[in-house]
C-alpha cells in the first residue's frame, strides 16, 4: 500500500536556458555598399564616356561646318566671277544681269542707236553671256560639294542636301544665261529688220529676257539660302571678272559731233581769217612760178 504522503515526488520545474547570441553582421553604411560604389562607378564612367563624346563631336561638328562654309564660299566666287561686270544687286537675293538691256532695245526701237552700233553692242552681250554660261557650267560642283555636307535652303537638314541645292542653282543659273544667249539672237535679227518685224523681234526679246532673269533668281537665291543656313551675310557687290563694255549710243556721238561745230562758229572769224590770208600768198605763188 502506499503510505499517505509518500509518493513520487515532483521535480523542480527547469530553468531554461539563456538564448544563445546570434552573430549580426552589421551593415555598412550606403555609401560603402558595394552595389553603390559600383554604381557611382559606372555614372562617373558613363559621363566621362558622354563628356568624350560630346567634345569629339562637337570638334567634328566644327570641323564639317568651317568645310561647308569654305565650300559655300569657293561656289559663290566661282559664280560671281562669271557674272558679267555690269551686273547690279540691290542685296540679298535681288541680282539683275545686262540691267541695260531694255535701254538698249528701247534706243534701237526709237532709232536713236544705229542698227551697226546696235549689232556691235549685241556682240558683246553675246559673248559676255556665253563666257558666263561655260565658266558657271564647268564648276565641279560635286567635288566642291561632298555628299556629307548637310545643309540645306531653310531650315533643312540632310545627307546630301547641300550638294543637291547647288547643283540645282548651277543647272538653273547656265539656263538663265543659254536664254539670254538666245535673246541677244533675236537681237542681233532685230538689227536687219525694220518697221513692225522690227517691233516684234524687240518684244521677244525682252520676253526671253525676263524668262532668263526669273530663272537665273531662282538659282541665286538658291545660293543665298544655303549661305544664310551658313552665317554668311547677303552679297552687297558682284565681283566680276567677266567684262560687258556696250558701245555707246548714237545719242551721244552726234551731240558730240555737232556741238563743236556750234560752239567755234563764233570763233570761226579770225580762224576763217588766218585761213583766207595765207590764200592769196598761194596764189602770188602760183602766178610768180609762171612769171619766172
């Protein structure tokens, strides 16, 4: 039997253990973290990489611009140098060729020009024109203009662009001056012809004549445009290397011849005189020959 009291005795209740220490590692601070520091690499790198690239194409940029612009300049020189001499501008891209033409048509029309002075001066239009034509035709345009060149009229950009607008002034520029080759033709017909044939023929050819000043302003301004994309200023003279030297009219010649006549009139008594005296000493001359 169990005695009372005596029975199975209950053990204290266990201390549990102190929890073991765990290790942290403490972090470092953000900006010793490595996925920072390779980060802030990588900025500075890709700027450094940006910063390069940007002063080589800025330098590149210059380079291909100071090319465009001497390319530009050498073309404008080549062409102005081909302009007859007697061309005016009033800037920009106002330039007239042979402005005294119409004068000229109008004194032929009005017989104030002789038709042989009229032809002569014709001729020399003519020629002047023909030289402008074969100076302006042989420039090399494409090889002046590289395609890389990429400036255009206003405002436009592209590959290419720069060559293809000069190219097109060049082809609209000799057609102007063929067409004033074909005006001054019609000039020189106009020198043999009389009366209404006459009037026609002058008709025509200031006909031709406007046509060829609206094509040669196209190809002009042309140029213009690419030179303003460029920073270059208008042209305020020609520098022509072509010379025009038109006869001068016949108004003047016979002014000319008939003034001097009527200005010594009054004079011409003691010229007539001296003149008149040593007459008579001819003729006692000629009578003293037979004498002796």
């Amino acid at each position: 039997m169990a005695i009372k009291g005596k029975g199975k005795t209950r053990g204290k209740r266990a201390v549990a253990p102190a929890p073991r220490p765990v290790l942290v590692t403490r972090k470092p601070p953000i900006y010793r973290r490595r996925w920072v520091v390779a980060a802030i690499a990588a900025v500075v790198v890709l700027g450094l990489a940006l910063a390069v690239f940007t002063a080589v194409r800025s330098h590149s940029r210059s380079a291909l611009l100071a090319r465009e612009r001497g390319a530009i300049s050498q073309f404008t020189t080549d062409v102005t140098s081909a302009l007859p001499n007697d061309s005016s501008t009033a800037g920009g891209s106002t330039v007239f060729l042979f402005p005294q033409l119409a004068t000229e048509m109008d004194n032929l029309s009005k017989g104030t020009t002789k038709p042989a002075d009229s032809l002569t001066t014709e001729g020399q239009y003519a020629a002047s024109a023909k030289r402008a034509a074969d100076q302006i035709q042989a420039i090399r345009t494409t090889t002046l203009v590289p395609t890389e060149f990429n400036v255009g009229g206003i405002d436009l950009r592209g590959r290419g662009l720069m060559q293809a607008e000069l190219l097109d002034a060049q082809f609209l520029i000799v057609q102007s001056f063929q067409s004033y080759q074909q005006a001054f033709a019609l000039w020189a017909q106009a020198t043999s012809a009389t009366g209404d044939a006459q009037k026609a023929l002058i008709d025509q050819v200031n006909q031709v004549a406007s046509s060829a000043q609206v094509l040669f302003s196209r190809g002009w301004t042309k140029v213009v445009q690419v030179r303003g994309q460029l920073g270059f200023s208008p042209i305020t003279q020609i520098q022509s290397q072509n010379p025009v030297v038109p006869t001068p009219t016949a108004t003047a010649s016979p002014t000319t011849s008939s003034t001097p006549p009527t200005s010594p009139s009054p004079g011409a008594s003691p010229t007539t005189s001296p003149t008149t005296s040593p007459a008579p000493t001819t003729s006692a001359t000629t009578s003293a020959s037979p004498t002796g």
